[in-house]
C-alpha cells in the first residue's frame, strides 16, 4: 500500500512538470499573476513577447497603455484652450495704441498747454520719443489690412494720422525758428564787423530768405494761440 502510495504521488509530479513548462521558468508577475516572457523564451516553450500566467494567474488581460488617450485628451483640452481672435479686434487693438499715443501728442503742439508744462521755455521742441512711438503705431496699424475692411476703424486711424500731421508742421516751424535765429547773430556779429563786407551781404540774403520760410511754416501751426506765440518768440511780424 505505502509503494502504490509513493508511486501515485510521484506520477502526480510527473504529470504537473510536463503540463506547466510555461510557469516554471523565474521572473516577477504583475497583479493579474503574469508577465511577458524577455528571457530564454524558447527553452520555457513560449514566444518571444508572449504574456502568461503564473501560480494560477487569471485570464485577465494585463492593463492597456493609457499614453494614448491621455495624449488625445491633452489635444482636445489645449485646442479648447486657444483662444481666436477676430479681425475687427485685432485691428482696433491696432487703433487703439495709436489714439493713446496721439493723444499725448496732441497736447504737446498746444501753447496753452506747453505754457504751462514748460513754462520757461513753451515755444521749443516736443517729446521726439512720443512722436515716433506715435509714428510707428500708425504704420502698425496702416499695415494691418484688416483696419481698411472697416468704416470706423479706418476714420480713427485718419483722425490720428491728422494729428501726426500737425505735430510735424509744428516740428517744422520750430526747426526753421532755431534756424532763423542763429542766422540772424551771425549775421549780427558780421554786420559789427564788418557792415559793408561780402560776408555781411551773404548773411543778410541768406536770414531774409530763412526768415521767409519760417514764416510760410508758421502759418501751417495748428492753433492761432501757438502760432502767434511762434511769431512772437522769432520776431516775425503778421
């Protein structure tokens, strides 16, 4: 009894070793009880690559790879996140740095305002840095061609440019004043030199013709207050 005993046990090894090659063999298993095999898959009988089971491992496939669906997800959410812009707002936004700038500018072609501010010296040049900041949102905004598909937008742009316009005449005036003024000494100081010299009578023609520009640039200031006060200060009479 105790050898027939011996004898079916032994079958009993036997048997399992041959019907279980695949669990024999080591590596760790994931939480299903299993894993893919890396190793000397041949020698276990199995494929390179090919999941199976250990201890009795269920038949539950082991988790899928969720890097897809989160990269699509994370797709979705960024495409919502983008935010468009329409035409008409891109080209305000355009205008509207332009009327900022311009309106500073505005004021520094006024007398009134520059008697104030400057007081000591209000006929003299204005802010260049507003002026070109001024400058270059206008060419910002003429570039956009968006502004020209709109009505209102391109009146703003115009009634900025308009002011753009007035500060160069101002700009203008003020440069041919400084220059009528530092004409009119030299030829002063030739004139004291020298009354009847050539240099005197090239001096004097060329302050009478300066004096002639100035005024003609005057008289294209925006603003009787500043223009009587340009006068005034390069001692041209009306």
């Amino acid at each position: 009894m105790k050898k027939l005993v011996v004898s079916l046990l032994t079958f009993t090894l036997l048997l399992v070793g041959l019907t279980t090659p695949a669990m024999a063999h080591p590596g760790r298993t994931d939480s299903n009880g299993g894993h893919t095999c890396r190793t000397n898959c041949g020698k276990w009988g199995l494929n390179y690559g090919e999941y199976h089971y250990h201890n009795g491992g269920t038949s539950k496939k082991p988790a899928t790879n969720k890097t897809t669906k989160s990269n699509t997800s994370n797709t979705v959410n960024s495409q919502k996140n983008i935010v468009s812009i329409d035409p008409y707002t891109e080209a305000e936004a355009l205008i509207k740095q332009a009327e900022s700038y311009a309106g500073s500018l505005k004021w520094e072609t006024s007398y009134d305002y520059r008697a104030t501010k400057y007081s000591n010296n209000p006929i003299s040049q204005i802010d260049m840095k507003l002026y070109n900041n001024t400058k270059k949102a206008i060419t910002a905004a003429r570039a956009n061609s968006n502004v020209t598909l709109y009505n209102d937008l391109e009146e703003r742009l115009k009634k900025v440019t308009e002011i753009y316009l007035r500060t160069q005449a101002y700009i203008d005036a003020i440069n041919s004043g400084e220059k009528l003024l530092n004409q009119f000494q030299d030829y002063q100081s030739l004139n004291k030199l020298d009354s009847n010299g050539e240099k005197t009578k090239q001096a004097y023609v060329a302050f009478q013709k300066q004096t002639q520009k100035t005024n003609t640039m005057i008289y294209r200031v925006y603003g009787k207050s500043t223009r009587e006060a340009m006068l005034k200060k390069f001692n041209i009479t009306n």
